[in-house]
C-alpha cells in the first residue's frame, strides 16, 4: 500500500489534506469530527539535524496559528516511520542530541497548550527518531507490520559487550530485550495493535477519544506482563 492508500485508509478518502516534501510529511486530517495537524517522517527517514528542526518548527506553527486564531487547540498526530537517528559524524558533532532534545521540548509546550498528541506508526519506530516525537504522544497506535525497536541486538551486543548469542536468549525471555510492536505492547510503550481488519478511522477517533497527558505506561506495563518492576520503581523515587 502507498502512502496515499495508507491515508486514505487511515482517515478516509478525501478527509485529508497532507504534503509530502522529501522524508517529511505535513499537512491537516478528519479524525472523527476534528480537525488535526499531522507531522510526520517517510520511508524509514533517518533523522538528522535539519529533519528534526523542521518537526520542531512544524509543531511550533501548529501551537502559534491555534493560539492566534482563539480557537480550541487541535489535535496533533505524529505520523513515524523512521529507522532511527542519521548516522554519521557530521550529524554527532553538530549536536544531534540537542536537536531532538528540542523536539521534545516542543512536544511537551503542545502538550502543556492543551493539544491532545497521538501517534500512528506506519512503518520502523527506532531509536532516537522514534523517542524523540512520537513515543512523546499521549497514545500511540502501530499499524500491521510495523517494527518497533530501540536497538538492533547485533548494535546492542557491540554497546553492552553481551554476546548475541546471550541477548538472542533474553529476547525470548524479555520483551524489554526482544523488538518488535508486540513486545513494546507488552511493555506499555504502545497502547494499540491494529489489524487489517479494523476500521482504522473509527480506531483512531477513539484513540484520539481516550488519549491522556497522563502517563500510566509504567502501570500498563505492569498489567501486560511486560515490566514487572518499573512503576514500583518509580513510586519508590517519587515518594523516599
């Protein structure tokens, strides 16, 4: 399926006004009976310094024109198919971190503005290019196929200094060692599966229904099986 089929699918033909330009991806869609903005990268993008500031001016666009116009603040959902952070030293010396420590920044104004944040996952979810906007989101939903990773475990053996053979293991004991959309299901860091045979308009209304700026990831983790120990840990932290 295209890109075009894709959005069409998502939000219904004609129910979307979307601009491709390069790896990035802007533009406005019906979701249920709202309007949103919709950000996103394209192809598998490998994010680098320029990509990011175009995401972080985009969002700052989408917070100033709602705030101008007086109306209620719009949704915005986060479109990712990224395979992570370019990879290069141009990119590290630039400071790529400082450019997506920025996104996040203005992920979280839109958040603290009232703007309810969703995001789709329609391809790779990897990395930096993936924590740095979408897994911001008050909910994010995968579609069918989508990989959905931190680290490559052959990348993750060479970082750890743990043998592949080792990590293999892990994996198959832990979703948090193991990639894929399902283990991150598991873990809490993704809310929804979709199917094929769902109606991915009506999912992402009430996606966008139940979307939260509270986040219980840790707690749903918990319930799933996923990780066993992380909101105990942070109830530890929050209250010495």
């Amino acid at each position: 399926m295209n890109g075009q089929g894709i959005y069409d699918r998502l939000f219904g033909p004609g129910a979307h006004t979307l601009t491709a330009a390069g790896l990035f991806l802007h533009g406005t869609a019906r979701i249920g009976t709202q309007e949103a903005a919709v950000i996103g990268t394209l192809d598998h993008a490998a994010i680098d310094g320029a990509l990011a500031l175009r995401i972080a001016e985009t969002i700052l666009q989408a917070v100033r024109a709602d705030a101008a116009s007086g109306t209620p603040p719009r949704p915005i959902l986060f479109i990712a198919d990224t395979q992570g952070q370019a990879l290069s030293r141009h990119e590290e010396l630039l400071g790529l971190n400082g450019y997506f420590a920025h996104v996040v920044r203005c992920v979280d104004l839109a958040r603290r503005q009232g703007h309810r944040l969703l995001t789709v996952i329609s391809g790779e979810a990897v990395s930096g290019g993936f924590l740095a906007y979408g897994m911001m989101a008050d909910r994010i939903c995968a579609l069918p196929n989508s990989q959905v990773r931190v680290m490559d475990l052959r990348a993750m053996s060479r970082v750890t200094k743990i043998g592949l053979e080792r990590l293999e293991e892990l994996a198959q004991q832990s979703p948090v060692f193991a990639p894929g959309a399902e283990n991150y299901w598991r873990m809490g860091g993704i809310h929804e599966l979709w199917s094929e045979d769902d109606v991915w308009p009506e999912r992402l209304a009430a996606a966008l229904a139940c979307a939260s700026s509270l986040d219980d990831r840790a707690a749903t983790g918990l319930e799933r099986g996923g990780r066993l120990l992380a909101a105990a840990t942070a109830q530890i932290v929050a209250n010495p």
